[in-house]
C-alpha cells in the first residue's frame, strides 16, 4: 500500500500539501461565508484534500480513497466545487503513474464517474430548478468538460507510467546482456586456464619423468630441466594475463597466434612426443585473429590429449589453410585398456566413428573435448572427436569468414 520513498521525497509532498491547504483554506472560507453555516466545513476539506495531495506518492491508493471521501463531504454539506477540488487532478495523475494496477484502472473509473457525479450534483442538487430542455445542453457541456479534464490527468500519468517501465526494460535488458557477456568472458578465461595449466602440467610431468629416468645422463638431464624451466614460464605468463584479464574486463592480453605453432610442436616434442606434422596448403594470407586462436587452442588441447594417452606412439597431425577454410586432424595411438573397451562398446554404440563419449585414455568425457567443440563452435566450424580402431582421432573444420 506504500511506495518506498525518500524521506526528501515525502518532506517535499508535506510541504507542498500544507501550502496548498493553506492558499485554498481562504479560498474555502470566502465560500463558506456565502453559504450559512458552511464556515467551518472548509477548514476540514482543507485539510482532508491536502492530505490527499501530501500521500498522493507515498500511498495513491489512500490518497484515492481521501479525495473521494473529500467529495462525499462536500456534496454532504452542499458545498459547490472549489480551490480544494483540484487536488483531485493530482491524485489522478499519481494513481496512473505509480500505483498498482488496480489503483491504475481505479483512477481511469475515477476519472469518468467523479466526471458524471460532479456534473449530476451541480445541475440536479445544487441548481435551484429542474433540468430543462434549456439547461441540458449545458449540463452536457460540463460534463465532456469534466471528463476531459479529469482523464488528462489520468493520461499524464499513464504515460509517465509507461515510459518509467520502459526504461525499466532497457535497463533490464541491459543488465541481462551484461551479464550474458560477463559469463561468456569467464567461460573463455576458464577455457584459456584449462588449456594453458592442462598442456603446461602434461610437458612438466613427461619431462619430470624424463629426467628421472634419465639416470647418470647430464645432458638430459639438464636438457628436460631446462625444458620444465622455460614451459613453466611460459605458462605463467599466459596464467598472469589471464588474472589480469579477470581483474580487468577490458584488458585483451596477448593471444596465440598460427606463429607460434611451431613453438607448441617444439614443446610437445622436447616431452618426448613423436609428431610427425604435415602442413598442405600452407597459409597464403594471415587468417583472422579468433580462427588462428582457434586452432592454436585446440591443437593444444588435443596434443596434451596425446602426450598424457597416446602410449608413447608417434602423432599424426594435419593441417590445411585453405582460402575458405582450415582443416586439422590429430591421430594418436590408444593405450591397449581403451582398445579394448572401445571394441566391446562397438556392438552396442550407433556406428558412428566421430561419436565422442570418452576421453582419449578412456576416461568420461571432460573439459578437454568440450572446450575443443566450443572454441570450433564459437568461429563458425565443427569439431568430431573420437576412437576409430586403435586410434583416437581430432578432426576440425573452421571457416575463415566465420562469426568471431
């Protein structure tokens, strides 16, 4: 029943409500002079369509309901229409801008029986003879006048209403798209922190092993530690842009870039990884950003894939810069556990050799191929996944003018 407001806004509406009373109050009185007996009354419908006017914001379903009370006392003592009667159009104008929506239909029928019950008691009750032929179309003429004047008021007020839920709206749907691009830049981060730690941690941990095994051999020794040294740097350095970009939206930290491809083959070799790369056609002009991106990320992805599964077996990769499109493919070998579940789980899967339902070592499907498909989806291309035979395989297809 009561808006929340400031305590400026409600001493404001007190203030201009006494000073309405009281500039009407004389106005009252010099009536109530004329009409015998009638003084008195006008201190009391002062100070009851003031309150109206002083709750009209705070509560428009009281200040309705006092504006009605106002002119049942009015018309109780026969007093004609005065200065008071105009906080009725104030009372109006609130009840359509901020009240609920019944006190907003409740101002509308206000409006239009206040218009026809003002007209009745000033040409049946206070006029001094009946309603004639003569008198009629005057009657009629005050009461489209007062209909009119009494919905203006109304109308101001519904269309205040109206563009205050408008703007809500826009408000709303900015919001909304602030939070939509929000998450979708935390879901990249997350995306760029799982691929930049996962690959990072699976060189770290091939070349810890290496140089465990590498016994009295100082060279590589010192060749997988130095190797350890400088991925964890890298990595890092990529992990610092990505908490400087969640400290600041608008901060775009270095990307990778098609360039530093042979830099990833070179890591991923140096673990102990056999790759063999083929690169036909190679690329002519420079790809956009988010496709060369795309393709770094999920060539890691599906390299780091292959260096934790693979068996130690070499790795096929492919890829294509074509004018309108890249293509990569990835294959490496299946440890012998994941074989054989791969062909016990053929006679009950649809055939289907891209159908992804495991990590490459066998283990349920998790970020890894997931943040593959997106990064894919994100540029416009597809991503299939999945064990054919002994091999687990990555394929990617990326448009050149796909959406960023």
């Amino acid at each position: 029943m009561f808006r929340p407001l400031s305590t400026y806004q409600i001493v404001i509406d007190v203030i201009v409500a006494a000073a309405f009373a009281l500039l009407a109050l004389p106005l009252e009185h010099a009536l109530g002079v004329a009409i015998a007996g009638n003084v008195p009354v006008a201190a009391l419908l002062s100070i009851v369509f003031g309150g109206a006017f002083a709750v009209r914001r705070l509560s428009p379903p009281l200040a309705l309901a006092l504006a009605w009370a106002g002119a049942a006392l009015q018309m109780a003592f026969g007093r004609p229409p005065g200065a008071v009667d105009l906080a009725v159009f104030a009372v109006l104008y609130t009840a359509a801008a901020y009240g609920s929506r019944r006190v907003f239909w409740l101002g509308f029928s206000s409006a239009l029986v206040g218009a026809a019950v003002a007209t009745v008691y000033v040409y049946l009750v206070l006029s001094t003879g009946p309603l004639t032929v003569e008198t009629l179309p005057a009657a009629l003429a005050a009461l489209i006048a007062a209909t009119f004047a009494l919905l203006l008021a109304w109308t101001a007020g519904a269309l205040v209403r109206t563009a205050a839920r408008a703007r809500a709206d826009r408000l709303a749907r900015e919001r909304a798209r602030t939070d939509a691009a929000a998450e979708q830049e935390r879901t990249r981060i997350a995306r760029d922190m799982h691929d930049v730690v996962a690959h990072s941690l699976a060189v770290v941990i091939a070349q810890a092993d290496g140089a465990r095994y590498a016994g009295a051999d100082p060279r590589a020794r010192d060749a997988a530690l130095g190797t350890i040294a400088s991925t964890a740097r890298a990595a890092l350095a990529d992990v610092r842009v990505l908490l400087a970009q969640l400290r600041h939206r608008q901060e775009d930290g270095p990307q990778p870039t098609a360039a530093d491809l042979e830099t990833l083959f070179a890591q991923v070799r140096a673990a102990g990884l056999a790759l063999r790369v083929d690169i036909a056609p190679a690329p002519r002009v420079a790809a956009p950003t988010s496709v060369q991106l795309a393709v770094y990320r999920i060539l890691q992805e599906a390299l780091t894939n292959a260096l934790r599964h693979g068996a130690g077996a070499p790795v096929d990769l492919r890829l294509a810069w074509h004018p309108d499109r890249v293509e990569l493919s990835v294959r490496n070998a299946l440890p012998a556990r994941a074989t054989v579940r791969s062909s016990q789980n053929a006679t009950s899967e649809p055939e289907n050799p891209h159908f992804v339902t495991t990590e490459p070592g066998g283990a349920p499907r998790g970020h890894g191929l997931i943040g593959m498909r997106e990064r894919a989806l994100l540029t416009g291309g597809t991503l299939d996944a999945g064990a054919q035979g002994a091999s687990f395989i990555v394929r990617a297809r990326i448009p050149i003018s796909g959406p960023a």
